[in-house]
C-alpha cells in the first residue's frame, strides 16, 4: 500500500482492511512508521522511537477491538504502555 492509498482510509476504514484480510498488520505499521519517519525532521513530533515495543506487538498479534491492527503514535501525555 502507497501513502496515497493509506491516506484515504480513516481509522475504521483501515481496521476494515485489516479485518478482510486485505493488509497485515504489519503492512499498516511500516507504511505508517515510513510515512512518520518522513516528517520526523519537518514536525518533530515523534521523541522516541520505541521500534522494539512495536515489534514485539506485531509478532504476539494485534489485541481484539474496534481497530484491531490500526497504528497509531503514543502521546507522551502520562500515557503508559503495558
């Protein structure tokens, strides 16, 4: 999937993806992590990048939910990984 492709999809719209088998996972999580790394330098929005956690959750699976398999960046707002 290209970003153009990527781009068009909401939140829901990529799980729906992800639930009919039409990505991975993982597929969403590179074009993503690509895409961030990209504006890295121009936002400098992302302070760590914490690719081991990332993989980690990537080979256990993705936890069943509304957007099962759907990436998205952890605001350092007291948010918490488990």
């Amino acid at each position: 999937m290209n970003f153009e492709e990527y781009r068009g999809f909401d939140a829901t719209g990529l799980a729906g993806l992800v639930a009919r088998g039409e990505v991975t996972p993982r597929e969403l999580f590179e074009r993503a992590e690509a895409r961030a790394r990209e504006l890295a330098e121009t936002l400098n929005a992302v302070s760590v990048w914490d690719l081991d956690h990332a993989e980690a959750a990537l080979e256990a699976g993705p936890p069943a939910g509304p957007f099962t398999g759907v990436p998205f960046l952890l605001k350092d707002l007291y948010a918490f990984l488990r």
